[in-house]
C-alpha cells in the first residue's frame, strides 16, 4: 500500500479507537481464569459476540473436551483475494491474578492511568484480540473491504498449556487452513522497538512430590525422622549446580543446531541488563555473566530449569513447629527445537533413581515442543516491512521467544509461516501483578494489522511469482 493509504488507515483507527478501548473493557471485565475455570461460558459468548459484531460469523468447537475454541470467519471484500486467507491465533483465558495485594487497582475492573489501561489479560493476550477484530473493522470502512479471508482460532487454555488444543487442530484442519498465520502476543521493547519472534519455546512442567509419613508431626521428631521438605530439596539440587548447569542425563538430548540465519538474527537482537535490572528490581547479577555468555543466545537457543514454586509444612504468620509430612516443587523446563517433554520427563526420573530419590514422585503437567518458523519466508519479511513502516522505526524479529505456546501443534498440521507481534511494551508485567498496555500502542497495533492485512494477498502472489520464474 501506498503512504496515502496508511493515512487513511491511521484516521479511521482513531475514529474508531473509542469503541474499541470500551468493548475491551468490558472483555477484561470477565475472570477468564482456565486454571480456576472461572467465567469461561460467558468469555466465550462474549467472544462470539464481538466477531459477530465486527461482521464475521464464529463456530463454538467443545466436542473433544476442555475449554471450548472458538472459530471465527471474514470473508473476502467484494475487491478482495478470496484465494488468500491468513489465520489469527488467540486466547480468551487469562493468568490468575495474585498476589492481590500488589496490584494498585482492582484486576478485573479495568483502569486506565496516565494513557495505560490496566487489567489482568489486558496485554495476555485480550488486547491483541479486540485489537485484530478493529483492524478488521478499518478495513471494511475502507475502499474495497477485507483484502482477504480472515479466520480467527480463539482457545481458552493457553494459560495452563493448551492440553486440549491438538486434537481440534487435527480433528479441523482444513476448517483452519490458512496461507500463514499472526500469533498471540508482542510489543515493544526498551528502546521502543516493536519486538516480534517467528517461533516459540517448548516446555516440560513438572511436579516433583516427596512424601514422607500420613501426618505432620512435632519437629521435635527431626532428631529420628527424615524431613520431606528437605529430601526434596535435596533432590533439587542434584538437578542444577549453582553455577546453574543443568546436571540431568539426557536433558540435552535431540537439540537442534540453530541456523546460520538464526544465529545473526539473534546476535543483532538489542538487550540492555541495565534496563532488564530495573524493571524486575534485580537483586543479583545475570547468571549469564557469571559463565560469560551471552543473554539473548540464552534466550533464544538454550533450554532451561527453573522452580516455579515449592510448598510444604507451615507458612503462614508467626511460627509453628511441624516436621512436614509431605513437599511439592513446580518445575518448570523451557525447550528449544529437538527437545521433547516426554524424553525429558524420563530423563529426570532416572535422574532422580540415580542418585536414590526414587522415592520422590514425578509427573507432567505440560508438554510441548518448541517450534521455529521459516525464517526466510515472505510473510515474514511482509509482517517486518509492514510494523517499519507504520511504526516509523526499525523492528525486532527473534526466531523464536523465551516465552512457550502451541506454535509446534501449528506447524506441524498446517504447515504455514508464524509471527508474533501484539500490543504490549516492555513494562506490561503479563503474568504479574499491574498488568498494562498503553493505549498509543493499541491504536497502532490495530494500524499494523490492518496495515499488513491490506497487503497480505499481494506479498504472497509476488513471492509465488518469483518461486515459479525460478
């Protein structure tokens, strides 16, 4: 599209920009939270309710189990491609909100301070959604209408793995065929750079239960009686040295070597530990540099273990004196291409046989793969020279994120191209108390996605028109 075309893009996304912040609102306003499974029926229908409001029409799928996914369809504008069709991926569960005694306004009756709106999910990831569902809402206000077919996949278990989610995209499949598709989330960086990834990293969560007697006893017992709560961390720490090595046999198992491609996109990639130290109020210095490598090859290409929590005994107020009867850790394994969770399930329990803690109970939570798209792929040059161009400013594109989803599951049955990109900046704490994106970045995350819309069919028949004179 033409600089003239972008204006008017620009001019009705602000026309329409009050709408869509109050439509959001009210969309934040439901405690979609799948691990409590609070509020899904009615997210769900509100779902439905803003595709059908935006022109589209939306199927429920909940015949495999799980939270239902909901399927949204625009068809081609009358000037349109209606050969091209590019697939949004989305979520409409969201994290739990605690700690609730951290957060500086109610999570659940959106806020806006100073141009952020605040809310748990505002930026993971109900923002993107409303965002994309505008853009379409500008494309129809605009000379010819959608430039393509537009579908939607809106699950509602991403925040505790997408469990569920495979067998609909195997079961549907030609339902969400598409050329390509934009995943859930991104924003901007320190530097205000809009941050995208064409890939994701897989994950093997894990609980590890150690239990020792039927009761909680007197600790006076500790002088005869072994303590769950420390043979548990004990077997912890035959798993990760403190120089922060992971010491399982087999971890390391299938990674893939990453591309030439891919290892210069990941050294341009910016990173300030300055900025990184200020906004989590680091307390210590980057594991990275005690080892002397680099953050953003860690990031990108090197799996991790990380206790997400451990419970056991007495913790609230005040003392009481137990001797735990039994203790649980959250472990949670972030995967780069070639890993897989089951492998590395097996792996730590014959870790943990080893070294005499067969006694401590191991299973999965969640596993996925990690996935990296075509890096080289039109569509995702298309998607960068379309964010250069409405955010006036060079963007970021990692091959894959820190961060894990159902990329792989995608991949693997569609087979098409994936970029990440959303509204939220660096400062949006998802997952965290305080959640928030700025409403400036809003209003351009829904330019861009009409934007790259506009010029999606184009980008893909010109990549097809060099492949077939080669």
């Amino acid at each position: 599209m033409t600089g003239s075309n972008l204006q008017e893009l620009k001019n009705y996304a602000k026309e329409l920009l009050p709408s869509a912040i109050d439509t959001l609102k009210e969309y934040l306003r439901f405690p979609t939270i799948s691990a409590q499974g609070t509020a899904i029926p009615e997210t769900v229908q509100y779902v439905e309710k803003m595709i059908s409001e935006a022109g589209g029409h939306s199927t429920v799928l909940d015949d495999l189990g799980g939270n239902p996914v909901v399927y949204g369809f625009f068809a081609a504008g009358p000037k349109g491609d209606s050969s091209k069709t590019l697939l949004f991926y989305n979520h409409y569960d969201v994290q739990p909100p605690e700690p609730l005694d951290e957060w500086n306004s109610e999570p659940f009756n959106p806020s806006v301070i100073d141009g952020k709106l605040f809310a748990r999910g505002v930026a993971d990831n109900k923002g993107d959604l409303v965002a994309r569902l505008t853009a379409i809402n500008v494309l129809k206000q605009a000379e010819g209408g959608l430039p393509c077919n537009i579908k939607f996949l809106i699950e509602g278990e991403e925040e505790i793995g997408s469990p569920n989610l495979a067998p609909y995209l195997k079961k549907y499949k030609e339902l969400f065929q598409a050329d390509a598709c934009i995943w859930e989330f991104g924003g901007k960086d320190e530097e205000e750079r809009i941050s995208m990834v064409a890939g994701i990293k897989g994950m093997a969560y894990l609980e590890l239960t150690c239990v020792g007697a039927d009761i909680d006893m007197h600790s006076s017992v500790g002088a005869y009686v072994d303590n769950a709560a420390w043979r548990l961390v004990q077997a912890l720490a035959t798993m990760k040295n403190q120089d922060n090595e992971i010491l399982v046999e087999g971890f390391y198992d299938g990674i893939q070597e990453p591309k030439e491609s891919e290892k210069q996109a990941v050294k341009a990639l910016p990173f300030s530990e300055e900025a990184v130290s200020r906004i989590y109020g680091l307390k210590r210095p980057l594991i990275t540099a005690a080892r002397g490598s680099d953050p953003r090859d860690a990031m990108v290409f090197e799996p991790t273990m990380t206790i997400c929590g451990l419970v056991s005994g007495y913790t609230g107020p005040g003392a009481k004196t137990v001797l735990p009867k039994s203790a649980s850790a959250k472990v949670d394994c972030r995967l780069v291409p070639g890993q897989d969770p089951d492998h590395i399930l097996e792996s730590v329990k014959k870790h943990l046989k080893k070294h005499g803690f067969d006694d401590i109970e191991v299973s999965m939570v969640n596993g996925q793969k990690a996935y990296r798209s075509d890096y080289n792929h039109p569509f995702v040059a298309h998607v960068m020279q379309t964010a250069r161009d409405v955010y006036e400013k060079e963007g970021i594109l990692a091959p894959n994120s820190a961060g894990t989803g159902p990329m792989y599951d995608f991949g693997e049955q569609l087979e098409l191209p994936i970029v990440s990109t959303g509204v939220g900046w660096v400062e949006s704490k998802a997952h965290a108390p305080n959640e928030s994106i700025r409403l400036q970045d809003f209003e351009q995350g829904i330019v861009h996605m009409a934007y790259m819309l506009s010029g999606f069919p184009a980008a893909l028949k010109s990549a097809e028109e060099e492949t077939n004179a080669i």
